[in-house]
C-alpha cells in the first residue's frame, strides 16, 4: 500500500468513528429530554388531581356544614376549582368538581348522601 492510501483510511476511520459517537451523543441527550418531559408531565398532572380531590373536599365539608350546594367557582391552594351540581333527590347529591393546573383539566364526580353527616357513595376521577 502507499502512503496516501494509508492517510485516507485512517481520516475516514477517525471520521466514521466521529460520526458514530455524535450519533449516539445525540441520541442520548434526546432520550433524556424525552424522560424530563414525561417526568414532569406526570408530576404536573399529579398535582391537578390532588388539587380537584381538595377541591372535591371542601365541597363535601360545605355540604354537611351547610347542607347544600352551590353551582360555581371558588378559589382553593391559589387555583380555581368548579362545581357543577348534576342532580339533587332529597338527601342524595351528585356533582362534578374540575380543575386546570397548567393546561392539566381533571374532573372528578362524586355522588354523596347527606344525612348526619355526609356519606360518599362514589368518587370517579374522569
């Protein structure tokens, strides 16, 4: 072999390997961005459910404090929650309670009877 010959085969080694490690550098750092979103996106909807089931709280403890409830927005953990009451048959209640942290909606439905006190007969996160 000459010389030069030589001379190409080990740029084009060094090149290809080059090549190959930013390939796989690349790649690498694509994953991870992947899992931080997906991590954060879990924790963000995490933290809108907690905050529809406080909300789903609160209306329970106004409706056995007061015995009713309202249809409407109230303010909870600086984040606005709505109740929507779907229907009302002497001491059953069942009403929608939703939430949006950061573009994250979640509503939970939830069917209690009020007598002494409030007995929830089912919760549904939808």
């Amino acid at each position: 072999m000459l010389k030069q010959q030589k001379g190409y085969i080990a740029l084009s080694t060094v090149l290809i390997t080059l090549a190959l490690v930013l390939l796989i550098g690349v790649s690498t750092s694509l994953l991870s961005i992947n899992d931080l979103l997906s991590v954060n996106s879990g924790k963000i909807s995490n933290q809108s459910l907690n905050i529809a089931e406080a909300c789903v709280e609160d209306v329970l403890y106004r409706l056995n404090e007061t015995g009713t409830i309202e249809n409407g927005l109230f303010s909870l953990l600086d984040t606005t929650c709505s109740v929507t009451l779907n229907s009302h048959t002497g001491n059953d209640w069942d009403f929608t309670v939703s939430t949006e942290v950061e573009s994250y909606y979640k509503n939970v439905r939830v069917n209690a009877t009020k007598d002494t006190v409030v007995a929830v007969n089912s919760w549904q996160d939808e």
